[in-house]
C-alpha cells in the first residue's frame, strides 16, 4: 500500500517512518511513503505558501495553487485513490475507518497549516476529510502519521503476530483485555492464576470477560454496537 503525503513540513515524517514496524514493513515493500514538499509547487521566489484571509481575520491560510499543483503533478489531474485532507472538520478518525481504508491500493494525506486551507482545496481537491479527535493541532502532520500507523498495522505481515490486528481494543468493538508477562510475581502483585493454567478455553474466556468489563467501566457505550453473544449478554447481566 502506498501513502502519498503532501505536507509543508517533510522532516517530521522520515524519523517515525524509519523506526520499528513501519520501517520493516517499508523494508519487506509491504508499505511504501512517499513525502511531497508543497513548498517546492510554489512559483514566487520565496516559495509562499500561505496568505492573508479575505475578509480579515487572524492567521494565514494554505493557498489553494501550491497545493492543486503538488497534488495534481503527482497523481494527475483526476486522482484515482482517496485525496483526504487532515482537519478537525472531518469525520472522526476510528478503527472502522482505518478498517476502510486498508482496502485501498493508495491513499494521499494533505496536511494542512496555520489557519487552514483555501476553501476550493476542500471542495475541490479533496474527496474526504477525516479527523483524529475533537481538538485542534497545529498542523496534519500527527493526524496523518496517526492514519498511516493505525492503517498500516492491519496490512497481513507487517504485524510479527498474524492475529495482533484482531485482538488489539476497538477491532472488536470492545477494549482490550489486560496484558501480562514475566516476573509471574512483581511487588507483590500476582499474575491472574487463570492465565498461568494452561488451559486455553478458560484463558479465553477469562479474557472475553475482562475485555467486557473494561469496555463496560471505561466506554459503556461501545457495547450499543458491539458484536456480543448470548454468553457476553449474560456476564454483562451478572455483573448488573
């Protein structure tokens, strides 16, 4: 899979990009990143990038030209893959929607700036507009690391445990059950004597259940659209 990103700031991403998972599965061609510098699409002698806003107001905004070219030199004039603009005016970044768009072939992150962007890049440049949470960031340039991270992981291989993806909170609609590993014994806290048995259907369960009670003491309202069996249903009850 491959992710275009057109940013102003094109050193923020090689240092995350070049670590750990991401950089193996670049390595093994699972992923490919490539970073466009929209200053280099500016045509005045100082590559401006951004201007005053008509009508006044504070700040500056993204012109719309510098962009339009970067983006269009790229990947043409009529982009074939999703060209998703990082603001906190788009629909919430979930791992539904990281589920989405895993089956693209390529995805393009415009990362915008200062105040934001000229309205024509909304309307007619980008085809979505996602957003990682209700705040407000100095720039896309987290949201759209954030995006190629939580993408990334559900690519088949670039996870070491093939299963990792299922299990990790909100695959499933619930959170994660709790972790642990060696000392069995730390401080004087114990490793649940469950998980120490060997037996696989009660560690199974055992997990089931606490990834139940956690959704249900931290995000209750998750479990509105859960997948939940007649099983889960009953736990949840008993502990009502």
């Amino acid at each position: 899979m491959r992710f275009d990103i057109f940013t102003l700031l094109p050193e923020v991403f090689p240092p995350y990009l070049d670590a750990s998972m991401l950089k193996r599965a670049r390595e093994h061609g699972l992923i490919e990143a490539r970073i466009f510098d929209i200053r280099q699409w500016a045509t005045d002698r100082h590559h401006v990038t951004d201007d005053i806003p008509y009508g006044g107001g504070g700040g500056m905004v993204m012109k719309p030209d510098p962009v339009f070219a970067a983006v269009e030199s790229v990947l043409g004039a009529s982009p074939s893959c999703p060209v998703i603009l990082l603001t906190p005016q788009g629909r919430t970044f979930t791992q539904k929607v990281a589920e989405e768009l895993v089956h693209q072939p390529s995805l393009a992150l415009i990362c915008g700036r200062y105040e934001g962007v000229d309205e024509r890049i909304r309307q007619h440049l980008a085809t979505d507009e996602i957003s990682i949470g209700d705040y407000v960031l100095t720039g896309g340039e987290l949201p759209a690391l954030a995006i190629i991270d939580a993408v990334s992981r559900l690519i088949p291989g670039v996870l070491g445990d093939p299963s990792g993806a299922q299990d990790d909170s909100h695959a499933s609609g619930l959170l994660e059950y709790p972790h642990y590993t060696r000392p069995a014994e730390f401080r004087g806290w114990q490793v649940p004597e469950v998980l120490l048995s060997g037996n696989h259907a009660q560690i199974a369960r055992w997990r089931r259940e606490q990834a139940l009670l956690r959704t249900l003491q931290r995000r209750p309202d998750l479990l509105q659209s859960a997948n939940l069996s007649q099983a889960d249903r009953d736990f949840l009850n008993s502990l009502k």
